[in-house]
C-alpha cells in the first residue's frame, strides 16, 4: 500500500528572480521626487507597478525596460 506522491512545483526560482522596488526606490532610479513619480503613475506614465501588501511595488525589469524605451523614443 504505498502511494505515490508527486512534487510539489514551485515557483520560488521564479519569484526570486523578480526584484521589487519601492516607489522610493524608483523615484531615486528615474531621478524623480516621490511626488513626481505618483503623478506619472496617475498619468499613466510611469513604469508598470502593483499594489502588494497595500505598497505600491515596480519590479527591476520593468523599470529597466522603462529607461531603455525612454532611449530608444529619444533617439
């Protein structure tokens, strides 16, 4: 009577991949007050970001791709 367990998939590589930023963080990164930064993302221009744990959180990759594409539309 034994019985077959199957493994658990996780997720943990993924999620410790994504790093996660503050807004604090960010605003820092794109050279931005706190303020400034809230209002481009009440203005839709910011970089991608979620409320998690009720923070308001950027992950790297997006804030990456942000200041590439700021760039790439200067050029």
């Amino acid at each position: 009577m034994s019985e077959t367990v199957k493994p658990v998939e996780s997720t943990a590589g993924t999620l410790a991949a994504t790093a996660l930023l503050t807004l604090s963080e960010v605003a820092e990164a794109l050279r931005k007050s706190e303020k400034q930064l809230r209002w481009m993302i009440h203005q839709g221009t910011a970089p991608k970001s979620a409320l998690i744990g009720g923070r308001r959180m950027f992950r790297a990759t997006d804030v990456e791709a942000f200041i590439v594409a700021a760039f790439e539309d200067a050029s």
